[in-house]
C-alpha cells in the first residue's frame, strides 16, 4: 500500500526512532523532502507566487494534520511554506512522519 493510502497510527512514545537506513527508504517515496543532518525531522519548502496561495497551502496542510492527528512544524511568508515533520514523543522520525509527506505530496492544490 502506497504510504498516501495510509492512516497515522497514534505513536504514544513506546516505540524507537526509524533508524537513518529506515528513513532513507522511506524517503524514496516521498519525492521532494530532505532528511535533516542528525535524522530527527524530514522537511520541503514550497515556492508560490504570492502570500495568499501560501497560506492557502498551509491551511489544507492544517486541515490534513487535523484529519490524521499528526501535526508538522509551518513555517510561512511571502511566496513560501516549509513543512516539517517529526515525531515528538519519541524525539525522531515514524513512519507516520512519512505518511503525512506522502499525504502532503498527493494535497490537490499543488
């Protein structure tokens, strides 16, 4: 099953981070998003051509994360939105961290 066919399964901290080998194959089927340095968070920045299509962007993004119940870092300005997604209770990458940046790749308003 594709991982934006997934659901988020509730992550109550009982469980270890993905190690990098984990989250580097999970990577390859989120086209786009970078791991970051010491392997804690995955994230991809969007460009607009406008303030208000960035924010719209981050909305669905929003409404998503509500849905699934699993919420990204937004950062958002002028012409740009930079999501990021780690697993806070276990201090590193899920696999639902992948599933929401698969979820995000599939939004209709890209």
């Amino acid at each position: 099953m594709a991982l934006s066919d997934r659901k988020c399964i509730p992550c109550r901290g009982s469980v270890d981070p993905l190690s990098a080998e984990e989250a580097t194959r999970l990577l390859r089927e989120t086209p786009g998003w970078a791991l970051d340095v010491d392997g804690t968070r995955i994230r991809r920045k969007w460009k607009f051509r406008d303030f208000a299509t960035a924010m719209e962007f981050a909305r669905k993004v929003g409404e998503l994360a509500e849905e699934q119940g699993h919420h990204p870092d937004l950062s958002l300005g002028w012409g740009y939105c930079e999501v990021v997604f780690r697993t806070h209770s276990i201090r590193g990458l899920h696999e639902n961290d992948f599933v929401m940046a698969a979820k995000v790749n599939a939004l209709d308003c890209l």
